[in-house]
C-alpha cells in the first residue's frame, strides 16, 4: 500500500493586547492589536500561496477570526474544540507579577518568561496553575486533534495558538514533549511539515511578518 502523504500548515494567531501585555489567556480571549492586523494581512497573503484545501482552527476568537480572513476565498472552517489552548485557570488574565502575588505559579516557568532553558521547569502532572488543566490532559487532546486533522485531507492549514502549536510540532516531529519549548513560536509563525503515515519532516519554520 503507498504511504498516505499529508501537507500541514500550523499557524499562530497574530498579536493581541494580551501578548503585550504579557497576560496570560488560555480560555479567555483578547482583541488583536494594530499590529497584529497587520500581521493577519501577510498571514492571509501566505495562505494565498500556500493554497491549503482544508482549515482547520481554535474556536476562540483570535484564531477563528484568523482563519476567517484566511478563508476568504470561500474555504469552509473546521473548528475543533481541542485545538483551545491550555485552560491556565485561575491565573487566567493575569501577568507574572500578579501572578506571583497571588502566591501562585505557573507550573513549566521558573521566572516569567520562556527565552531560554534556564526559564523552564519541566512540566508535571498536575495543573498548570490552581484551577487549570493539566499538561497529559493537554498533551492527549492535542494528540486526540492531531489524529482528527491527518485523515481530512491533502493539504492542511490549522489556526490555533502557542501552547497547541508547540505540542503539535513535537507530536508529529517525534519529539520528547518536554522539547516543545524549545521552539520559538511568536505571533504569526507558520510552521509547514509533510506527513507521512503520521511521521513529520519540518520543511520551514517562521513568522509570516515580525
């Protein structure tokens, strides 16, 4: 039997307000900045060359209008429940510093930030934050996607965010999953792969505008 051939596009929403302001929001949602507009345009012009058949995307609002202006053509969306990013609980909304107030943490970050290995714990079992979910229950719902988008077609785009990019990356890579971090994935990042039977090979990994 020949092996079954698959071409992903993965993309990152563009920038909102939450992003500069350094909130952290999995559930929730935020407005896309000026720039972020901006970055949305030369996502869409990027799509337009890749010319994916099937789109899949997030159901929150900066991915879905994302996928809306990527779509113009007349594509229709697929929108998976699973493709939401991680459920960061109670510290929904909140920056570092108010995070830190609160007594909290988030459980993979030593000091805020992600830049480099020295700012990452390696995530355990429980929840990211109080009240939020858990990285297996994320890790086996982003898997349980992954599985959904691979049989939809030939030539797919799939519009989410961070956390599920990262994840995706390393599932269809092979990847231990506590190497996810070790992608930089800014806003408007397209990541383009070609499945084979499931095993991925990254053919280019960048932002569609800065």
């Amino acid at each position: 039997m020949a092996a079954k051939s698959v071409e992903i596009a993965i993309v990152r929403h563009p920038q909102t307000v939450a992003n500069v302001e350094g909130r952290f929001v999995g559930r929730g949602d935020s407005e896309i900045t000026e720039h972020g507009r901006d970055q949305m345009m030369a996502l869409t012009t990027a799509m337009e060359l890749w010319k994916p058949t099937v789109v899949f995307a997030s159901p929150l609002k900066r991915a879905l209008i994302t996928a809306q202006a990527i779509t113009s053509c007349g594509i229709p969306i697929n929108v998976l429940e699973d493709l939401q990013e991680i459920d960061f609980g109670r510290a929904e909304g909140l920056t570092w510093n108010e995070i830190t107030a609160l007594g909290m943490k988030i459980d993979y970050l030593r000091n805020g930030s992600a830049d480099s290995a020295d700012d990452l714990n390696g995530p355990g079992d429980g929840p990211v934050a109080p009240g939020g979910e858990s990285w297996t229950d994320f890790e086996a719902r982003v898997r349980r996607a992954a599985a959904a988008i691979e049989g939809a077609g030939t030539r797919v785009a799939i519009i989410t965010h961070g956390g599920v990019f990262r994840t995706l990356l390393t599932h269809w890579l092979g990847l231990p999953m506590e190497s996810s971090w070790r992608f930089s994935i800014t806003n408007a990042t397209i990541a383009t792969l070609t499945l084979t039977d499931g095993a991925g090979v990254l053919k280019s990994l960048q932002p569609a505008a800065e």
